[in-house]
C-alpha cells in the first residue's frame, strides 16, 4: 500500500508538472503567435527541401522559434542601452524657482537697472539720484560710511562698530528701497518730505560713522604720536624704544 500511495503521488506530481508546462508552452504560443507561424512555415519549408519528415519539420521549426525570439531579446537589449546613453548625455533640467522674484517698478526698477558694485552703493545712488538737490549732503555721508566701515574692517571684534557696520550694509539699501516705493504713489510735496527725511536720516548715519571711525582710529593715533616722538627726539637722549 506503501509503494502505490507512492507511485500515485509521482505520477500526480508529473502530471501536474505537465500540465504546467501545456499551460506555459499555450502562454508562449499565444504571445508569440507571429513567431510561431514564421517558424513553422520555416520548419515545413526546410522539411519538404531536404525531404524530411514531422521529426525534421518539429526540430526545424524549434530551431527557428529559438531564434527569433532571440533576436527580439537582442534588439530590445540595444534599445534598451540606447534609451540609456541618451539619459546619460541628456543635460540636467533646472528646476524652477518655487516662488517667483518680486518684480520691480518704476523708478526702483530704474535704480536698480544701473545697479553698481553692491546693493549700498545702488542704495546711495538712488537716493542721491531722486533727492538731486541734496547730492552734496549724501556725499558726505556717503564718504563718511564708507570711511568707516573700512576702518571697521579692520577691527572685526570690536562689537559696537561690527553692529554699526551691519546697520549700515542692509539697513541702508532696504530704507532707501522703501522710501523710493512710497514715492511712487506720493503726491509732489509728499515725495519732497519723504526725500527730504530720508536725506536727514542718511546724513544722522554718517554722523554716526564718523565718530566711530574717531573711536576705532583713537588707539592707533595715539601710537603713530609714540612713534613720532621717539623717531624725532634727539639720538644723544639715548636709544630710541618704541614701547
């Protein structure tokens, strides 16, 4: 009873196997139905022109299926590879920007149309270009910071005149950037006071650069006068020291 339990069980299992392989061959059949028919065809022409029989047409027409179907992989491998180069030499697309710049108009469009070397100077170019009647006074506070802040330069660590130098390098370009938007929808006299402050406004700045600048050069005038005494006192006082 072993054995045949046994041999029932072999026997379902081939012919599960079998019926595996029907379904997997129909599959192929169905999908490659042009292949199939070419090949057969090849397979009955090569049986009648050697004068084979069904064995000779069956291994023909397997032999012709075997590769066609291998001649459609390998034409879909290069497809394939070629697909690829192309998005390897495809340059990289620049991404859009997520929120578009906000456009400039009117005269801050023109000032910013010339716009110089670095923000503060459009910042002072502007602003002396709207308030024309106060060009002198904008020099001077203009020289006055500029002044000052390559004096700052100098002496990183110093925080009050690190503080005075940052008020200076973006306070300066956004006041004048709002007081010019304000004078385009500003009656005459309203644009001449807000021309006007913002002249006085300027001018307070470079007074402020201006007795910084004082405070940071103080030390080192105080030592080129050290220097100058020593360097110009007679030498029979004895050797000159710089300390």
């Amino acid at each position: 009873m072993g054995l045949i339990a046994a041999a029932l069980v072999v026997v379902l299992l081939v012919l599960v196997l079998t019926l595996f392989a029907f379904v997997g061959l129909f599959a192929f059949l169905v999908a490659n139905i042009a292949f199939v028919g070419l090949a057969l065809l090849g397979g009955l022409a090569i049986a009648a022109l050697f004068g084979g029989g069904v064995a000779t047409t069956a291994i023909a027409t397997l032999a012709l299926i075997m590769l066609l179907v291998s001649g459609r992989r390998q034409r879909r491998l290069t497809r394939r590879r070629g697909y690829d180069l192309d998005l390897a030499a495809e340059p990289a697309r620049r991404e859009p920007d997520p929120l578009p710049a906000r456009r400039a108009t009117g005269r801050r469009a023109r000032a910013e149309a010339t716009t110089p070397q670095t923000p503060l100077d459009a910042a002072w170019s502007a602003a002396a270009r709207e308030a024309d009647w106060a060009r002198s006074r904008l020099a001077v506070a203009q020289e006055s910071c500029r002044l000052f802040l390559g004096a700052a330069d100098r002496v990183p660590l110093d925080s009050d005149a690190g503080d005075l130098a940052l008020r200076i390098r973006k306070r300066i370009p956004e006041h004048v950037a709002e007081c010019l938007d304000k004078c385009e929808v500003a009656t005459a006299s309203e644009r001449r006071a807000i021309l006007e402050e913002l002249v006085r406004t300027l001018e307070k700045v470079g007074a402020s650069a201006d007795r910084e600048r004082e405070r940071l050069m103080g030390p080192a005038t105080d030592m080129m006068t050290i220097q100058r005494r020593h360097l110009t006192r007679d030498s029979a006082a004895g050797p000159i020291a710089l300390d």
